[in-house]
C-alpha cells in the first residue's frame, strides 16, 4: 500500500524544514509571551534564576559559602543580560533554537528505528523499500511536529528554566551512543563526559547519564580490545570532572566546603522522602514553597535544630540524614512511596509545580496542541513492538527508564519528566507507523495485539488523581501570580477556587489574607491569617503579618506577642527580629529594641531598612 504520490515527494532536506518550522512556531510564541504581563517573572523558580542572575551582574559573588542552587543557568543568564542588556526575550530565543534542534533529534531517531526494523526484513523489493522509507519519512515527520506541538515543551521552551537546554543534551548524547557502531572513540567519550558535567552544574540529573554511556562504551561493538575501552571510560569520566570543575573548584577550593554541584540536593530528598510525601513536591511543615523561599527556610530550620550556624554540606547532610532515617524506620512506607512516584510518572494528571503552562495557556501565548497522557498512551504499545523489533530501541528505552529512576529519588513534576517525551513520541510514531503497516497488510492478529496493549496503557495512564490538593495547585499559584501582578479580580477568583478545592490548606488561606490586605480589609485578612494559624500553627508569614496589622494599628502589645510566636518558630529570621525591634521601640524599650536590630544586622548585612531602623533607635529623644 502506498501513499498518494504529492505525499511519496517527500523531501530529503526535511530535517531542515522541521527545525525552521518549529522554530517559526516557538519565536511566535515568544513574541506573545513578550507581550504578556508573565514576561518579566515575579515569583517562583524562574524569578530565582532571573534574581540570582541580575545579582551576579551587580558584582554579588559569594565566595565563602557553597552553591545551595545550581548555579549554570543563572551564570548563563547573567553572560547573556551582559551581553545583550536585561531581557528574557534573548535567553528565550536561545532555548527556541535548542528546542528546535531536539525536534530534528526526534526525527532522528524515529527514522533510525524504522529502518533497523525493517532492515529485518531481507525479502522486500526496491520499490517495496523506497515506498517505506517515504512512509518512515512521513511517521518521523509526524513524531517532530508532536513534539511542536506538545504544550509542555511549548512552555519551557520559552521561559526562564532550563529544561530545554537539557533535554536537547540528554537526547544528544543518547543520539551519539546509538549511532557510534564500536563505542564512542575516546575523544568522543572525553568530549560527552564535559557536556554531560558542564549540563550537570544546570540540571543533577544528568549524572545519571554516566552508566549509561559507560554500559554503552563495554557492550557495543565487537568483542576484545578491552585496554581501549578502558582508556575510554577514563577519558569520560575525566571529562565528567572537567565539565563539573567550574562547581567543586569554587565549593570544595574557594568555600573550603565538600559539594560537589550543590548542597540543596538534601533537602530536595527530603520533601520527596518523609512521612507526608506524596510523590509530587509536597512541602513539609517548616519549609514554604518556591525555590528561593525553600531554600532559605531550609538553612534557617536546619540550624535552628542544631543550634548553630552550618556550613552547607551540613545542612544537607541534615536533610538527607531525615529522609535516611525515615527510609530506614518505615521501608514498606517508603516502597508503597515509590510505587505512587512510578505512577505519577506515567499518569496524565499534569502536576506542573510552577502552574506556568496553566498561565501560558489561558493569557494564550502557547498553542492548543497535545498533552503528556496522549503521548504516554501512543507510546506505551510502541515501545513494547519497538523492544522486540528494533534492539537500537532498547538504548532508548533505557534513556527513558534511567531518566525516571533520577526522578524517583526525589518528586514528580511535569518539567521533571519532560525530557523524556522525546522518547516517547518516537515511540508513539513507531506504534502508529506498526499499526499503519499491520492495517493495510491485513495483519490482524498484530492489529489486535496493539490495539489491546493500546487500552491497558489508557487505563494505566488515566489512573484517576483523587486528592483535591493537587487539582488546587494550578488554581493557587495562578491566583498568587495574579495577586503579585496586581490582578485583584482575577487572584479573587483563582485563590477561592483553590480554597473550595481545599478549605484547610494554610498556604491558601494565607495568600487570601494577602489579598484581603491588598484590598484594605484588615478584618478579614486577619481572619484568614487566624485560619491559616489554625492549620499551621508555625506559620511564620501569617505570624507576622498578623504582627504588621496589629503594628498599624497600635496594638503594641499584641504585635509583640505574634512576634515572640515568629521568633519560637524560626530564631534566625533577619524580618522577625527587625520587626520586633520596630515595636519595642514603638513601646520606648530602646534598650531591647537595639538588641533585636543588632539581631537583624548580624543575620543579614547591609540591609537599607534595617540601618535605618538602627540609626533611629540610636537617635536620642529630644
């Protein structure tokens, strides 16, 4: 069976064509996210990359502490912002080209699996085989534009996150690997062990590409010249540790502190490994969301358990001793977790922890298009007749799996697992292409066979999310976003949502405070902070703000009780301090006032307000 003959003219410069086009489709949508109040990032991960670049730029190089954040992207960001001038619009164009670039990958790969497969088959004719290689053609053609098309991948293919840039080097390296017959060469494998290092100071996880390509360096090829391959291995893994210098030089040399890319790694284990973790990132009491947020209550809880200030490896060997210690006293708990995690993977609930493609979608920068559980579903039967047609597949296949057990050691999110829906949308081309073939050769029994597998992967990937804390969180941060961006009547309607969803969740009730603050209302944005309270009594920003209202309104007294409350929950917080030393000083306590702004100080230098507030307490009473 052929395809009609304006099709069979199918282009040998497609790979070309693809990358324009989708190319063409993301600078579109970066001129409408140019366009969009989400422009410029006011919260969340990408304001903590677009923060920590600017003060990069402004000379604030900590040299005697270690990274407690990877620290590639903001660097890279700040090389850009100097270049170019403070815009995300160039970083933004950068990730368009990349991400084109992992379409062409896509294209790649699918037509090199196709015709491995068909390779098998020693009794087709030349016509028979021109005619496969256009329908091949055709099916990889379809599997990039899935990927343009994929509403996730148009997101952060656009946004300040790094994502793009590592899924192009993930599916790279795994294009090299397939396509060295012997192994890569040693200057190959120097050459991939520095770009998988140097991509691990942006994204950890792409360390776990190293058994990988190493497995990859001993098992293909002919047997024998063992010695080679060994001087191989050492090559990229000396690679590995040149990529990764820029990180352990500063941290280990510089901050004479033992990290290797980042402390924050322990308590990243943590929120994915403790008695409330629900395989997505579930904050446990004492840590807020968000990363610079997170981070920072990371530090001050570790050292307020320890009573004393820590390095950086300490804190995180803080964490990771908790989620060690919670893995070693409650194993079946913690193999049940995982199970959840390997679901969550898989399923098609879109648990995106920035709400970002939730936001792009409804200001309409991004276009409709598909979504993870339609390609989990399409890919899911492909993989399985790839495995046992094709064995390049199988290298694929393990990208994917290796990808997936980095992942599991932490949460599940859907930037997380992007990086493998490359795979999966050849996969789902190649199950297509399969069923295309089968259809028209009247195989039924394969027929049958990939529709069967078809359903069971739509009931494994459909498996139903029934926690109503997880539907809520695309409604909360898009009503936090609002409420920052000064959208009144859109965070009044998205953070009530979020509250319906869940009445007792205190982040919720919290950010309507906020509003009801925002409006005027200060009865009511103190109820919510008492609400807040009343499911998190450890609250520190409702605390205060409850500290703040009664502070305006004179309530010397309270104001100082709320504080005292702050000051239990977290002694090291520079802002509690500094507002206790407001109020006593409104109370005439000068003495104690000065201790508390001293207080402030020593935690956080060169704050202005701070120094202003001393220099007031300092002035006498005329």
């Amino acid at each position: 069976m052929r395809f009609p003959a304006a099709i069979s003219r199918f282009s040998p410069g497609m790979p070309h064509y693809l990358f324009a086009g989708v190319f063409l489709l993301r600078l579109v949508a970066l001129e409408r996210l140019a366009r969009s109040p989400l422009f410029l990032p006011a919260h969340g991960d990408m304001h903590f990359y677009n923060d920590w670049a600017q003060r990069i730029l402004g000379g604030e190089l900590d040299l005697h502490t270690a990274f407690y954040g990877l620290p590639l992207y903001a660097y890279a960001l700040a090389a850009v912002y100097r270049l170019f001038g403070y815009t995300p619009f160039i970083p933004g164009l950068l990730q368009a080209l990349i991400d084109s670039g992992t379409a062409v990958l896509i294209y790649l790969f699918t037509v090199r699996l196709s015709q491995r497969a068909d390779s098998r088959d020693g009794q087709a004719t030349d016509s028979e085989t021109a005619a496969r290689t256009t329908q091949t053609k055709i099916f990889a053609g379809l599997a990039a534009a899935a990927w343009a098309l994929f509403v996730p991948a148009q997101a952060y293919s656009i946004i300040l996150m790094p994502t793009a840039w590592f899924t192009f080097v993930f599916w790279l390296v795994i294009w090299r690997v397939i396509s060295a017959r012997g192994g890569p060469a040693w200057k190959e494998c120097l050459l991939l062990g520095i770009l998988i290092g140097f991509t691990a100071m942006a994204i950890a996880t792409a360390l776990f590409l190293i058994p990988l390509v190493l497995v990859a360096l001993f098992l293909k090829g002919q047997s024998g010249f063992f010695r080679p391959r060994v001087f191989s291995a050492a090559m990229f893994l000396l690679g590995i540790g040149v990529g990764t210098s820029p990180c352990w030089i500063h941290n280990y040399l510089l901050a004479r502190d033992p990290v290797l890319l980042s402390a924050h790694g322990g308590v990243n284990f943590w929120i994915g490994n403790n008695p409330t973790a629900n395989g997505y990132p579930r904050f446990p009491p004492g840590l807020r969301a968000g990363q610079a947020a997170m981070l920072e209550d990371s530090i001050t809880s570790a050292e307020t358990a320890l009573g004393r200030p820590l390095k950086r490896a300490e804190v995180s060997a803080y964490w990771s001793t908790k989620a060690r210690d919670y893995i070693a006293a409650h194993p079946s708990e913690w193999v049940h977790l995982l199970l959840i995690k390997a679901r969550n993977f898989w399923n098609a609930f879109q648990y995106d922890d920035l709400s970002i493609i939730t936001n792009l979608r409804e200001q309409g920068v991004i276009f409709p298009g598909l979504y993870f559980g339609v390609i989990a579903v399409l890919a899911l039967p492909g993989m399985i007749f790839a495995a046992r047609s094709a064995p390049i597949s199988r290298w694929i296949i393990a990208a994917v799996l290796v990808h997936m057990a980095a992942v599991m050691t932490v949460f599940i999110t859907e930037r997380y697992r992007l990086p493998i829906v490359p795979g999966l949308v050849i996969f789902a081309a190649y199950g297509l292409w399969v069923f295309w073939k089968s259809f028209f050769t009247l195989d039924y029994l394969q027929v049958a066979t990939y529709m069967a597998l078809l359903a069971a992967a739509a009931y494994f990937v459909s498996w139903p999310q029934r926690d109503p804390a997880l539907w809520a969180l695309d409604a909360y941060n898009s009503g936090w976003q609002a409420l920052e961006s000064g959208n009144l009547p859109l965070a009044e309607n998205k953070l009530t949502l979020a509250r319906r969803y869940v009445p007792t969740n205190p982040e919720s009730n919290f950010a309507l405070g906020n509003l009801r603050l925002e409006q005027g209302n200060k009865p009511a944005a103190t109820s919510f902070y008492l609400a807040t309270l009343q499911y998190d009594a450890m609250h520190r920003g409702a605390l205060n703000n409850l500290a703040v209202i009664a502070l305006d309104e004179s309530r010397y007294d309270l104001a100082e009780a709320w504080l005292r409350r702050a000051e239990d929950v977290e002694p090291r917080n520079a802002k509690t301090h500094f507002l206790l030393a407001a109020t006593l000083l409104a109370q005439e306590s000068r003495k104690a006032a000065e201790a508390e702004i001293d207080t402030a100080i020593q935690l956080r230098p060169g704050q202005p307000e701070f120094i202003r507030l001393k220099e007031k307490i300092a002035t006498p009473i005329r």
